[in-house]
C-alpha cells in the first residue's frame, strides 16, 4: 500500500516538473518572439499605473484605477495574424491598493480628481421644494443626485419612481435624520427595488462616526463633502475637480439652479451622477 503511494506521488511531482519545465520552454520561446516584444515595448510605453487615493487623518481623497496592458492576451490576440496589432491590444483594470472596494474607514472627501467632474446633491426630508427643484433640473439638463430620508421614502415611493424616471440617481440619507442600525437595510431594500442600484453611499457631512461604523458594517461608502449649502460666490470660489456639492431640498431656492449650472459648467466642470464620480 505505501509502495503504491510512493509511486503515485513520484508520478505526480515527476508531472509538475514536465509542467513548469515546458512552461519556462514555451515561455521563453514566446519572449523572443517578435510581436511579444512588440507587445512588451507597447506596455512599458503605455501602461498607466494606479494613482493611490490622498488620505489625511480620517479622510479621503479618491484614487485611480491604472490601466495595464496584458500581455500573455495581447500576444493571443496577434499570433494567429503573425504581426502585432495595436488594436488587439487587451488592457486590465488594476485598482489603487487602498481602494474604496476594500475599505470604508475613511470619510471620502472628494471623487475622482482626474477629470473635470464635480455631483451636485439634494438632500430629502420632506416634499419641500422636490417639485420645483426637478423640474428646474430638467429644464437644463442638469443630472443632479438625490438623498432621500427613509421615512419620507415610506410615504412618498411614487416620488422616487418619478426621480428615478427623470434619470436621476437615489440613494440612502438615513432614517428620520440618522443613520440606524435598525433602519439601514429596510430603506435600502425599498430604494434598491426602485432605483436597481446598489445603495452604497451614506451622506455624512459631519462626520459622525457611529453613523460611518453602521454604514461600514453595510459595505456601504460614507461621504463627506465640503461644500454644503453654498451660496453662489461661495461655490465658485470653491469649485475644483472632484467635489460633491451638496444642498438641503427644503431650504432651496429652486430659481438659483440654472446659475447655478451655469456657475458650474462655465469653469469647466461637468455635472455627473455620483456613482460616475465615485469612481476610481
């Protein structure tokens, strides 16, 4: 019985050699092959490497995602032409190490930085102002994002699904104020059964760390942005790539949202859902 083992186990390690042996053969036949030095000549010109988010204290600004030539699939990709392509070239996302995918501990300050985007947030507590406000919103265009309070969301369902249908992105503002631990997942199921997004943004403005710990236990982001009900002068002097601006619906004067987009978008800036924006 053990001979029999001895031998199937010399057979096995005797198999594993012949694999990476002929592994390190065809390896090293394809590094010498023209098009794979191609290829590799390609990705040390164009790989572009993560960007590692900026973090100081508990806050966060995001990262970005590198983009990275695969070569082993470039190379597949070519060989049965025998020449290389440069649009058969196949790219691999790679995320920064401390990504939001793998970590909700910080408060996330600003979204993705490398492009002109700036969200611009309604926060939800009540019918105050909603009606006007989309309705200015769709008379420019402007694709604005909305938090809505869970016991309000209870009542007012027809409300999000008219949201919803105008394009606009709905998420979890808390329940009666709060983040609770007891409410969380009953306002997100509600919401995600509307929207068919994930809810995995928590607002959180001022840093309240109960709050984050309820929200980071749901895999769900906690945001801080910091801008919070600018007035005009107030937001232009403070716009940069990145930011989420964020205003109370029922304290808002309706009217001001065509100035504001133009305030906005005459700097450069595009207005984008916040899920574009929380992007790496």
């Amino acid at each position: 019985m053990l001979k029999n083992a001895s031998k199937l186990f010399g057979l096995f390690i005797l198999l594993v050699l012949s694999f990476v042996y002929t592994d390190k053969v065809f390896s090293s036949a394809r590094a010498s092959d023209p098009i794979m030095k191609e290829v590799m000549n390609y990705k040390k010109k164009n790989d572009v490497k993560p960007l590692e988010p900026v973090i100081s204290g508990d806050e966060m600004v995001l990262g970005v995602s590198g983009l990275l030539v695969n070569e082993k699939e470039s190379y597949s990709n070519m060989k049965e032409d025998g020449k290389f392509d440069e649009e058969k070239i196949v790219y691999d996302t790679k995320l920064p190490k401390t990504s939001i995918s793998k970590t909700y501990d910080y408060y996330v300050k600003k979204g993705n930085t490398s492009k002109e985007y700036v969200s611009l947030i309604f926060k939800v507590e009540d019918n105050n102002n909603l009606t006007d406000i989309v309705k200015v919103a769709s008379n420019y265009d402007v694709n604005v994002t909305f938090f809505v309070d869970g016991a309000w969301l209870e009542e007012n369902t027809n409300e999000v699904f008219d949201l919803v249908e105008h394009g606009y992105e709905v998420y979890n503002l808390g329940y009666n104020g709060k983040y609770d631990k007891d409410f969380i997942n009953q306002t997100n199921k509600i919401l995600e059964s509307i929207t068919l997004l994930d809810s995995k943004y928590c607002l959180n403005e001022d840093k309240n760390d109960d709050y984050k710990e309820i929200c980071k236990k749901k895999k769900m982001i906690s945001l801080a942005p910091g801008i919070v009900d600018p007035s005009l002068s107030e937001l232009k002097s403070s716009l940069a790539k990145g930011e989420m601006i964020v205003y109370d619906a029922k304290n808002f004067d309706a009217s001001l949202l065509g100035m504001i987009d133009k305030s906005i978008t005459s700097k450069g800036y595009e207005i984008v859902p916040l899920s574009k924006l929380i992007k790496e």
